[in-house]
C-alpha cells in the first residue's frame, strides 16, 4: 500500500509539472488530487521519493518535480496510454487517405504526427532492406525508347527513360515485361538486384541486348537510393517549449539535422504496435540529453517497413503523445499495405 501511495504521488507530480511548468508542492498535490492522505503524509512521501532519485528540488522553492528517473518509472508502471476519440481518429484517416503517393504519405504522416502533438515529428521512409519488387511496367514512348516503371510492395515508385540499341515492337516489348516481372516480382531488393544481374544471360539471343539495357537501369533504380531517408516536421514546435531546454536548443536543433542521428531515434523500432520511450540519457545522444523520444514502427505484419515518432521536452504529455504516434503508424500500415 505504501508503495502504491508513492506511485500515485509521483503520478500527479509528473502530470501536474506537465501542465504548469512549476515546481509541485505538497500542499498543493493533497489539495488538487485525492491521494486520501493529509499534506504531511504526502510530504514524507515525496521526501521518499527524492532520496530514491524520483524527484528534486530544483532550487530553494517547497516544490519538487520529477528527474529522468521519475518519467521512467512513470512510463513503465503509471501512464496508461490515453484512447483517441472516434473524431481524431476518423480526421487522421480522413488526411492520409488523401495521400496520392508515398513521398505525399511520409509528409502527410509527419506534418499530422507534429500537429497532434505538438512536438518534432519523424517519419522514416519505407527500409528498402525489407522491400519487394511489386510490379515492372515497360511503356513504349517511341520504337527506340521505352519508360520503364519499378513498384515496390511500400509503395516505392522509381520511373527511367531507357534508350535501347534497336526499334522494337509491342510485342517484343511484352516478352520483356513479361521476363523482367517472372524474374523480379516479389523479391526482396537485395535478391532482385541479383536476379536482375544474371537474367540476361537466361534468355535467348536476339533478347539478349536490349534486357541487358532494361536490367542495367533497373540495378541503377533498385540501387541509386539505397540510404534511408527521414521526413522531419514541427521544428518550430522546440521554440514553444524552450525553457525546458535551457541553453540546449540550439545543439538540439543541429542534432536534429543530422539524418544518422534521426535514424539512430526512430530507425531502430522494429516492431509494429509496441510504443518505446527513450528519456534524456537513454536517447544516447549527448545534445539531446534534455529530451525524450517516443517512436514505434509502422506496417501491416510484426515486422516493420519503417519507424516514426517524435521528439520533445521531457516534460511532455507522454500518454497522449503515445496514442497518437501509434495511432498515426497504424493507418499508414494500412495505408501503405493495402493494394
């Protein structure tokens, strides 16, 4: 019981910092929530909790609030993660299904994400190391130059303009499409690139020069963008809450240009529908000591295409900062999963 007493203590410190900024007293805690103990009992409580490294008092004021062990233990033991209503949920969908493309999903997801919670959002693209060739289409534009189009299953669409060595017809131009999607389709990119090198030599001679054309561009657009890439939104959100940041917003900020830094953050969530939260230390950048990052991964299956999520004070609304990326990464799963 009297542990549980001291949970609930450090819960409404961390909900009640959260809110106002200010060091929480006790007289206020028993005055604000019903703990079902007088001041002086919480008083003892909290002084517990500070000897345990909970909370400090972070100069001469009563008041107390919470330390990165404290939002720790709130996350893992208190903080239940806060249900959208039916209306937010149905304007996220509403916004993303709009979407026309991947690139306008990955910059749909990350603007939403950075204005639901008010905090810098990040959306890694699709990984391209769990990516499979969907489709190949091979459109004649004249009898010497073809467009080729490579589709992924993450919605990835690369498009190259391919001059080969003599006219051909449209069926010639099917037997090739026909060759390059039994050999491609459903492949992994890196079994593809493979597949794609040694294809030429499999069929028969008068195919042979114009698929080595064809499969040297496609080696050139499975390969050419092989480095992840990231989406980043809401910088200007950091301004809003700069006086959690003391004299660190500006090494914030550069940190956050760096896109090794940003996949480090969120490119690491691997699994879909489980929520991290990595606080102050736990980022393991030096510059972004002072903040917190909650981020998870999106995709239809256990295994995620890509990972978002966001990053922000400490003092941050972590339930509701948690419902909302995983709401968010659970229709762009659908979204990009579906057909």
């Amino acid at each position: 019981m009297l542990e549980e007493r001291r949970l609930e203590v450090l819960r409404a410190i961390v909900e009640d910092f959260v809110l106002s900024n200010e060091p929480v007293g006790s007289k206020t805690l028993a005055e604000r929530h019903a703990l079902g103990v007088s001041p002086a009992t919480v008083r003892n409580d909290m002084s517990a909790l500070e000897e345990e490294g909970y909370i400090t008092q972070p100069h001469t004021s009563a008041g107390r609030i919470p330390t990165d062990k404290g939002y720790r233990l709130f996350v893992d033991r208190l903080s239940g993660v806060k249900p959208l209503s039916r209306a937010e949920r149905k304007a996220i969908q509403s916004f993303l299904e709009g979407a026309v493309d991947l690139d306008d999903v990955v910059r749909r997801s990350v603007r939403l994400l950075a204005q639901l919670t008010r905090q810098v959002a990040v959306v890694q693209y699709p990984s391209l190391s769990i990516s499979s060739v969907r489709h190949i289409e091979i459109v004649t534009l004249n009898p010497n130059r073809l467009l080729l189009v490579l589709i992924t299953d993450t919605g990835r669409v690369e498009q190259r303009v391919v001059d080969i060595p003599a006219p051909v017809d449209d069926g010639v131009v099917g037997e090739l499409r026909g060759l390059l999607n039994g050999s491609l389709r459903g492949r992994r990119i890196a079994d593809a690139t493979e597949a794609a090198a040694d294809l030429p030599d499999t069929v028969r001679p008068d195919l042979r020069p114009y698929l080595t054309t064809l499969t040297t561009v496609v080696l050139e657009a499975l390969l050419e963008r092989q480095e992840e890439r990231v989406a980043l939104a809401g910088t200007a959100n950091l301004t809003r809450a700069s006086v959690d940041f003391a004299d660190s917003l500006r090494f914030i900020l550069e940190a956050l240009e760096e896109q090794v830094v940003l996949l480090k953050l969120i490119g690491s969530a691997r699994e879909t529908g489980t929520v991290t939260v990595r606080i102050g230390r736990e980022t393991d950048v030096d510059a972004l000591r002072s903040t917190s990052v909650v981020a998870t991964g999106y995709g239809l299956g256990p295994a995620a295409l890509g990972g978002m999520g966001v990053v922000g004070p400490m003092r941050m609304d972590y339930p509701g900062t948690m419902a909302a990326v995983r709401a968010v990464a659970k229709y762009v799963g659908e979204l990009l999963g579906a057909d």
